[in-house]
C-alpha cells in the first residue's frame, strides 16, 4: 500500500469514515454562502470577470492590502505553483507540504534542504548561512505538519537576510487564522511593499471550502507582474468567486479561532495523557503525535479498524520514527479519538 | 480604449447588456445541475478525489473513451496549457483564439503561423510544408471566429502528415457539438489510440457552464503520463466535479443541437440580407460577419448604442478588413441582433 501524499483522500475507505487526515474547520463553512450560491446559479452562465475585480477588492479588504497586490489562484497551491516557476532554486525546512518539491520538480528547480532542528525548530543560523541569490525560500507558517509558527523576531531576522541576498521568500500561510499569535505577517511587511516577500492563504482550511478551490496572495508588484504574464484567464470559478464576497465574516472568523484556541488546549492536555504518545504543540487545527512501541502501519490499520483516518507521516522527509497527523475536529470526534487511540496503546 | 483579447466581458458595460460577444449554448446548462448541487453542499468541506475516478469514468463514458484517456483541466484552457508546455514549437492557423499565442510565449515556443486560405479553409499544402518533426500543431475545430470545420478527409490526410513526421495534432474541440458534421473526431483517432493526437473539448460552450470551469481532453497513454507529471492537485472544484456526473444528458445534447441547426440556417438567411454585411457559413454557435463602409469602431459603438455588445475582431491576425463575431442566441435575440443591425447597416 503506498502512503499518499495528501490527507484527505476518503474516496479508498468506506463512506462515513471519521476523516481526522485532512485539517479543515471544524465549524466548516459559513453557511450564507448556500444562500449566495442558490440565488446566483446563472453566474455560471457567463464567464467570471476575467479581472475579478470584486474579488480582489473583497480579498483586499480582509487582508487590508491595496487589491493591486493580490494575486488569485485555483486553490494556493497555482499560486505557488506560479511563484516557483520564476526561480532557478529553491530553499526548503523539511518536513513539510509535498507539493513544493513536487512543483520544483516541473519547473526544473534545484532544491536544497535541511531538516527541522530540535523540537522541530527552524533552524536559523543554517537557513541563513545557505541562501543565496537569487533563491526561493520557502516556509510554512504555521508549519505543516509539526503546527509551529514563527516569531515575529524570527521572522524579521530572516527577511533582513534574504533581502540582503536579493533572495525572496515566500511564507505559504495556508492555516494562519488558526494562529494564536501577536503579530499579523501582512501587518509586518505591508509597510515595506511586500518587496521580496510573497504570502499565501486560501479559503481552504479556515473557511471549511477545499472543495470551491480559492487561494489568494499578497506580493510586491514586481512579482504581480511576472504572475500576471503566465496566468490562466477564468483560474476562479464562479462559485469560488461568490464564496470571495460572502465568506470573510467578522463572526466567523472570531467563533473559529476561539473554538481552535480552547479545543487546541484541551485536546493537547487529554492526548499528553495517552501512553507512549507524544502530541507535539501546535499553534494550527493539527497535532503532530509521535508514538513509541508500535509501527505508522499499526497504528493507522487500528485506527481504521476503528473507522477513523489519520495522516501517516513517513514519507516526509526528516521525520524519523513514527509519527501521525491529526486534525482538531469537533469535541465530539475528538473524543471519539482520544477513546480510540487509548485502547489501541493502552491494551 | 483596447479592444478585450476575448468575449463575454460584460463586467465593463452596463448590467442587462445583450451579450453576443461571448459563444454559449442559448439553451443554458442543464437545469439538472441547480438540484445536484443544491443537495450536495457539503462536498465543499472535503477536498475532490484527488484522481478523479467517478468524474472521469462519466467524461469517458460520454465520449467512448477509457478513461485511462482522459485528462482533466480547470476549463480547456488549462488542458492546452499543459499540452503546450511540452513543445519546443507550434504551428498556428490564423486567425484563432488569442490564448494559443499567450500560452506559447509563457513556455518559450516559437511560433509559426499561416494565415487561413480562402473563404478561411485551411492552407492544407503550406500547413503540410511547413511541420517538422517534433513540432505541435494546433488546429480549432469547429474554428474560432470563422466557425468552419474540417473534413474528415482533410483531417486524416493531415494526421497521417503529422505522424509520418512525428509531430503532434492538438485540436481544440470546444465548440465541437454544435457542428453538424459526418464524422466524430474521436471516433477517427479512437482505433489508433490517439497516438500523436489529442483533442480537447469542455462543459464550456455546449453546456452552458463557464463558470463552473471544467474541461476534458483526450490523449494517448504517452501524453497522459506527461500531463499527469505536471498536473496540479485538486484542479477541478467540487461543482465542476458535481457537474460532469450529471450534464452529459442526451436530452439536452439533441435539443441543444437541433436548436442550433434550426436557428444557424435562419438566422444565416436574414444576416445575408442586410445591406454591406457578409455572414460567413458557420457549423458552429457563432456568425464571422464582415461589413463594408463602415469601421469595426463603428459598428461596435452603434451596437453598443443599442445595448448590444459584440465581438471585435480586429485584434485577430490576419483578418483584414471590418470584422465582428457574433454569438447564436434564443430566436428573439437574434431578431434583436438583425434589427439593431439593419438599422445601422441601412440608415
């Protein structure tokens, strides 16, 4: 059996399996959107506005950014596709979303890449000290699958770097709302243009929608530019494209990240509990577990049996031993996990 | 003020202007889909099969092909895209759809263009001249503006040209079902399994759905493989997915297509009658017409007038003289369309 690449995939296990593989919002999406898209069926009559001009100011305006610098794609993973091709090499931290080698690979990039340091830190001075000219480098923050987030002062660190080398960074921000943190990323480069610097979220995780296919990123308009060039006309369907105007609500956004915050904790507390466990701390809606005594294979087969579907990990690169992913679903599934998982390593 | 690279952009003119600027199935989509997607909702909250197995089973199923055929595209656009990434050069017939050109220059082809022989045929002898090996030839058939279609004789006499060479036949099928035509190009190339060949067509144009963004092509094994190494996960979104399952409905296929023949043989006769206007035969949902003593600005601005917005062709290579292109409406629209006209054409 191969292990795949993505979570997520339900279609190979029987319907109704409890699917704790793929991190989407628990909360799902908000629900106005079956409203907004019943009454507007006949937009898919006409071409979507090759400009998506609505779109982008309604992405601009969650983001606060002038929509001059927001870039659209079908799901962030064409935006980053799109960015990567524009580069002769890449810097990677593994492990961390396959997609990225993968892209690389199409586009004919070199790829350098180091391992997550201690506790799955980035390892900084060795990032630094790798980059050179010319170079993308790519983060996720919050990382996936470890959940870590970076500091601000990391953060910044880095960039001053990269900007020094004329190298660019791009930070694929895919959970970011999910974050407890005290800084906003666009919030610290916004003043400076977004020069050398590209971030990406979507729709995807924190607003329940992986199925409308709807990523947005904010870049520099040197990079605008260069995305502008080699884009697809009518990349946003029509429905992801009313999902942009009705979706970014105040309520929902703050119900989420409050409902994350204290499940996060909760969860995290009951899963430390588990024998031969270790939950590793997230600041995203998964946990990276790593287990001693029992195979990936195991595990996961007894999960199954269990009727519940986790991420297995060992074809990340750089994580040894045995590890699996879970998302943070309702309490309910949560708990149904934590039953679960206690009678597999506790019999 | 730039004349748009392609139709259907209503979102510059006022709301209620009469599109015939962009070429979709008068007859909608079929109505089918509201319901299915109405009911199924909560497939935005998980991602699509990430191999499409139901979607393509349903797109081969309609065209009697294995779907081990099939590839599938976030519209046809980016199925051509992908086509193309694999050439070195492209062998072009002009006037066609701008994109051919675009998507050529973002993956460094060069281009090699022939302009259409008389009453717009196909140059068959240069096109066969001009081909090398290793070189992709990209042919619309039913052709965009002119709505001509190729033989079956001139398009086997000019595969067997392609193959001897080694070269590779991409034919843009949009617009393919509403051609009244002797033969199905698949059925042509079905017994050679599709070697050197590939044909491309989409839920677009005949089934009513721009919006929704799906698009399907045909190719060889070798291809596929290819394509497939370069694919994006997750491209088509939920609904498109929802929309294959469902649309392909001999019902609506024979009522679109006998609407369009009816019509297409009217509207023709009463085009034909206005004064300094030259409709060009059609096999498909749109009219190249040509006008003489006025200019395409002119045209266009009186049109426009009248609340009507048409294609300007003018930005089309190698078409010479005062062009639009217009869609094949509901009958009353038509009448609208030869009303307007007559009045500008006659005053």
């Amino acid at each position: 059996m191969t292990i795949p690449k993505h979570g997520g995939n339900i279609y190979e296990y029987p319907k109704g399996i409890l699917d704790f593989s793929s991190n989407i919002n628990p909360l799902g999406y908000p629900k106005i959107l079956e409203e907004k898209i019943s009454k507007n069926f006949s937009d898919l009559l006409v071409y979507p506005d090759i400009d998506y001009k609505d779109l982008k100011n309604s992405v601009g305006s969650y983001l606060k950014v002038d929509p001059a610098y927001v870039f659209l794609g079908n799901g962030s993973v064409e935006i980053l596709d799109m960015v990567i091709s524009n580069f002769k090499r890449m810097v990677l931290v593994e492990p961390c979303f396959s997609e990225y080698r993968l892209r690389a690979k199409v586009h004919k990039l070199e790829v350098l890449s180091l391992p997550l340091g201690e506790d799955f830190k980035i390892p900084m001075a060795a990032l630094k000290k790798s980059i050179r000219e010319g170079d993308l480098v790519l983060l996720t923050n919050p990382n996936n699958p470890t959940g870590r987030t970076l500091s601000s002062d990391e953060l910044l660190d880095l960039y001053l770097d990269i900007v020094e080398k004329n190298a660019y960074l791009l930070l694929d921000e895919a959970f970011f709302e999910f974050a407890d943190l005290d800084y906003d990323t666009l919030d610290l480069f916004r003043p400076l243009g977004f020069a050398n610097i590209g971030i990406i979220r979507a729709a995807t995780k924190f607003f329940g929608l992986p199925g409308i296919r709807l990523g947005y990123g904010v870049f520099d308009l040197d990079m605008i530019r260069l995305l502008k060039e080699a884009e697809l006309p009518w990349s946003i369907n029509s429905f992801a494209n009313i999902a942009g105007g009705c979706i970014f609500d105040e309520e929902f956004i703050s119900k989420s990240r409050a409902f994350i915050f204290k499940e996060r904790e909760r969860f995290y507390g009951l899963l430390k509990e588990v024998k031969n466990l270790k939950p590793y701390k997230s600041n995203s809606n998964y946990f990276l577990l790593e287990f001693k005594g029992k195979s990936e294979e195991e595990i996961f087969s007894r999960l199954l049996e269990k009727n519940i579907l986790v991420r297995r990990c060992s074809n990340y690169n750089f994580l040894e031993g045995t590890f699996i992913r879970i998302a943070i679903k309702t309490k309910k599934d949560n708990n149904k996990f934590l039953q679960a998982i206690k009678e597999i390593m506790e019999e």
